[in-house]
C-alpha cells in the first residue's frame, strides 16, 4: 500500500480493501501492458466432486465485475477423483 497502514489499539493493521484491490489490478494492467496485452481468462482445474470446490469455482466464474483487460472466455476442466 502506498500509505502507512493504521494499526489499532491491539496493534492489529488495518488494511483498506478497496485501495489494496485498485493498486494491485493497477499492478497487474501495467504488467499486461508491458506483455503487449496478451489476451488474459480465467482458467480453472477441478479434481473430484467436492461440492463446496464446485459452488466456489463457479462463483469465479460468474464473478460480474471484471478488469476491463479481462477477456470474457473462461475454461473450467473437471477431472476424476482419481487423476493423478
């Protein structure tokens, strides 16, 4: 974070999550650049039938707000429990 961080009185940090997610999508756009804005997706990988693994990866999936550099093609794989 570009500020000293506030602590309280436990001496606990507290982190403002709003800016923290600006400078690092910042971080990441300006590496994107650099790259010659490569075409950037979501791609996962689900091995076995872990119900709560399903619901969260789908929920990355339809997530409704995405960088502007990211492409609107995902690729989700799912894969036995078996596969080693």
């Amino acid at each position: 974070m570009t500020q000293v961080a506030a602590r309280t009185t436990g001496g606990a940090i507290l982190l403002d999550g709003v800016q923290l997610r600006d400078e690092t999508v910042a971080k990441i756009k300006t590496t994107i650049d650099k790259a010659g804005k490569p075409a950037i997706c979501l791609a996962t990988v689900l091995v076995g039938d872990d119900a709560p693994s399903h619901i969260y990866v789908k929920s990355k999936h339809q997530k409704p707000k995405k960088p502007a550099w990211f492409q609107e093609a995902s690729i989700c794989r799912q894969l036995d429990a078996s596969t080693s």
